[in-house]
C-alpha cells in the first residue's frame, strides 16, 4: 500500500498513514468546516489497510493541540475502526500526546480512553 | 452612520473583537488567531485562550452551517451573514456571543437542545457528549450536532440564548456564552 501523506494548513492536521514502518500519525490542530469530507481519504486508507493479512504491530501517534466537535467525532469513528481492527487480532497501539499547559488536549484524551478500554491507549505528556 | 456611538457602545459593553458580515472558514480563522494572539500578548492563561478560541469556533460554524441564510459554494463550502463578539463583562469574565438568522420552524428544536443542555451540570453534560458522539445520533454531513455541548463543556454559566421573531420564516437567534 502507498503512504498517504496530507500537508498541514491553519485550520487541519499533519497526516501521515505510513504503511512502510507501520506508523499512522496526526498532529496539529482540526477545525475543518467538512470535518467528514477532509477525513474521507484516511478513513478509506485505513479500511484498505487494516483489511490486509499479516499486519505487524501498529502505532497510531496524536498529537492534537485542538480540535472542533465534528472532529472529535471523527476521531471517535477512527478509534471505532482500529478497535474493530484490533478485535480481529490486529496489534495496535494509540498514543495520544498532550503538552503540559493543555489541560483540554489532555481531558479529551482521558475521555477517550475511557471509551476504548480495552485497547492499548496511552496517554503522555510532551 | 456615526461611529462614535458605536465606539462608546463597544466600550459599555467590553467588547474587545466585533465583526459583523460573511462568515466563512477563513473568515474564522483570520479572527481566531488573531485572538489567540492578542491574548497570548497580554499573557492570559492558555487554557482560558484555548476555552475562548473553542467557544469561538463552535459559533462560526454553526452560524455558516444552521443560519438561513447560508449560502452553498463549491465542495460543501458555505458562507453566512453573522455576528460574532468576544469581550469581557464588568465582572472580568470572558464572553464569546453570535447571532445569525435562523428558520422559524428550527426555533423548538434549538431551543429544547439547548435547555436540555443548561439542565445538566457538568458531569450529565460530558455523559451526554459522549453518548452523542457515540450513537451518532447527531450527525449530519458537516457536523455531529456536538456544538452547543462543546461550547457548555468550556462555560462557566449556562447558555445563554435567544430568540426574536423577525417575520413568518425567519428569526434572529443569538447565544452568549460566559467562559
């Protein structure tokens, strides 16, 4: 499969869907006014992704300094997807970063969590 | 049009940013980093900016994605009439306030949303928020129908908001939110 790769702009994240080391990251804010249209290609990619045999273990890096409420549904959505993924014996790992003064960016994660209990969700401070 | 009144207007009510015409996504984010720079100048806590910038945020895009007057552009853009403010009360609290033209016939339903909301305290509202973005009962094309709880999540007093009748088909609403 092809990395996917989406260049930042002020109002959406840094993506990288990486199938070379198995690293899918986002970082940076997400406030898109089409939080489902921005979204479309990774969620697809990560349909395509999951879909294959023999996955080795992957790691799924946040690193959201803000983020709208459409957008917090859509990462509950790609949660549901790598939990479902993990459910079918996929190896997953989420690490959701947060920075020391940003006490939403660190709620949001906890919040989360508590909603994927039974994957392997971290949370750490930057 | 004088604009010495206005001026004096913005003074009584601590208005510290006013911006009145089409709102669009570049639109907010011009004005909110502008605010989230203005802020940081004058050394306010991040997470108060951050609060504000959210409130903000939820505001614009609700007024270019419910007014009625929206107005469609290509690849699911929409643009909007509105009016967003941002100041601080004679108390020191922070405010964020929007306004836009809304249809009569949505005037119930935004109305019991957002008295449902007020009628939670802050932990019934995150339950609530959760459950919504978990059932998905919300969402539409552009969004998940989390606004206004997202805007209660950072508020320090209900929301406050209303509605005034305009003609048969259209209402002006407006909402205050205190940070």
């Amino acid at each position: 499969m092809k990395t996917l790769t989406i260049e930042a702009s002020k109002y959406t994240p840094e993506i990288e869907m990486n199938a070379e080391n198995n690293i899918l990251s986002i970082k940076g804010k997400s406030y898109p006014e089409n939080t489902f249209d921005f979204y479309a290609p990774v969620m697809a990619w990560l349909q395509e992704y999951f879909a294959q045999e023999d996955l080795p273990k992957v790691t799924l890096n946040m690193d959201i300094i803000y983020f709208n409420s459409s957008s917090s549904k859509l990462f509950f959505d790609l949660f549901d997807l790598l939990e479902e993924a993990h459910e079918k014996g996929k190896e997953i790992c989420i690490n959701w970063y947060y920075d020391d003064e940003n006490e939403s960016a660190e709620e949001a994660g906890e919040d989360f969590k508590e909603d994927f209990e039974g994957m392997d969700f971290n949370i750490i401070k930057k | 049009m004088k604009m010495f009144p206005f001026k004096e207007m913005l003074e009584r009510e601590g208005i510290i940013f006013s911006f009145s015409g089409s709102i669009s996504q570049p639109v907010l984010a011009g004005i909110g980093e502008t605010i989230e720079n203005e802020f940081d100048s004058i050394d306010l806590d991040p997470n108060m900016i951050m609060k504000i910038f959210a409130v903000f945020t939820e505001q614009m895009q609700n007024v270019m994605s419910y007014s009625k007057e929206r107005r469609e552009h290509r690849d699911n853009h929409l643009t909007s009439p509105g009016i967003c403010v941002v100041g601080m009360n004679d108390k020191g609290k922070y405010y964020v306030a929007s306004a836009n033209i809304m249809d009569v016939k949505d005037e119930q339903k935004v109305s019991e949303k957002i008295d449902h909301i007020n009628s939670l305290d802050k932990e019934g509202q995150k339950r609530y928020y959760k459950e919504l973005r978990r059932s998905g009962k919300g969402v539409h094309n552009r969004g998940a129908g989390l606004g206004f709880l997202e805007m209660a999540k950072r508020a320090s007093e209900p929301l406050d908001y209303q509605f005034t009748t305009l003609d048969k088909d259209r209402s002006f609403f407006e909402i205050k939110v205190y940070i």
